[in-house]
C-alpha cells in the first residue's frame, strides 16, 4: 500500500513524515493564518500555548499591551513590507531568539506567519560531528 505524499520543489513526504519532522523540532513553533487565526502551535513549548487559542485571532491569546506591536507586524508581512522579524527575549531568566517569518505561496499570495522560539543557548551551537 502506498501513502499519500506532498510534493515540495526539494522532495516530498507523507503527512505523517511533515508530523514527526515538526514533533521532532527543538523549537517552539506556531503558525498564525493570513486572517490572523491561530492554526497549529507545536507540543514543545517555550511560551505558554493552550488549545484553547487555537481558532482563535492572534491578538485575544496575547496581552493588551503587546496587541499592537503584534499587529503591526502581522500588517507588515501581510502588505509586503516585512517578510520577517527577529527578537531576543527574556523568559525565566533564559534568553529566547525569536524570529517571525511571513509566509507566502508560489506566487507571493501572503498565507500567514510562522513564530519559532529557541532558547538562545540551545540555538547557537552544539558539538560538531
């Protein structure tokens, strides 16, 4: 029996092979749809992240305060301003880099953002093999 695959420009892979590979990040990964709706956030978690946010818009899973930077960001990726943005935060005391990457189709059409967090330590090196 065959699987389905999902063709990509560089291969392909089962929906099962795109769900471990995503399991299997060291990061804390949410994607965000062009509407602002949150649609997947991954198990490993650096930030808070219940399902209760999911389906819901973007803004109400945040703080008043942080509301219109987030949304000025998401403004930026969805008119083509900005097609990313990188902070380093602070989170129990651990550095976090987080970048937010604005997500297009083939043709540029603006699909959402995609928010990855890794502690700062954990991401910037390791033994070399």
């Amino acid at each position: 029996m065959t699987h389905a695959r999902i063709p990509y420009e560089n291969g392909s892979l089962s929906p099962a092979e795109v769900a471990a590979s995503f399991a299997a990040l060291p990061a804390d990964v949410t994607f965000v749809d062009a509407d602002g709706i949150v649609r997947y956030y991954s198990t490993y978690r650096i930030f808070s992240r219940t399902p209760a946010c999911l389906d819901l818009h973007v803004l109400d899973c945040h703080s008043e305060s942080s509301r219109p930077g987030i949304a000025r960001m998401l403004s930026e990726f969805a008119s083509g301003w900005r097609e990313e943005a990188v902070f380093l935060e602070k989170k129990n005391g651990r550095d976090v880099y987080v970048r937010y990457i604005a997500v297009r189709d083939a043709d540029g059409v603006y699909l959402g953002c995609l928010e990855i967090a890794q502690w700062a330590d954990e991401a910037s090196g390791g033994t070399r093999i």
